[in-house]
C-alpha cells in the first residue's frame, strides 16, 4: 500500500461522487478512524450539534 502526496488527496476530495466507501475512505484519512471503527459506527454515535462521534 502506497501513501498519498497532497495532490492525489485533494483530487480525490474533489470528485463528487455517491459512494459509500468513498465516504468511508474519507472518514479514515480525516479522523484517523480505523476499518473496524468506521464499520460499527452507528447514527446514535454521532453528535451532530458538537461534531463528534464516540
């Protein structure tokens, strides 16, 4: 698996695209979020009002 240099992630940011594993891809590279995490994540863990999640 390779890294990503800054231009390869602003295009990917770019795309607007439906996909829900574009969006999951994007959770992970913004948060930090692990493949297990981001899988048991559920509406209850989201704070919209404060932006978080547990």
């Amino acid at each position: 698996m390779g890294t990503f240099r800054c231009c390869s992630f602003s295009s990917i940011t770019n795309i607007e695209v439906k996909n829900t594993i574009l969006h999951a891809f994007l959770l992970a590279i913004t948060t930090g979020m692990r493949q297990g995490e981001i899988l048991a994540l559920r509406w209850k863990d989201i704070n919209f009002e404060s932006k978080t999640s547990r």
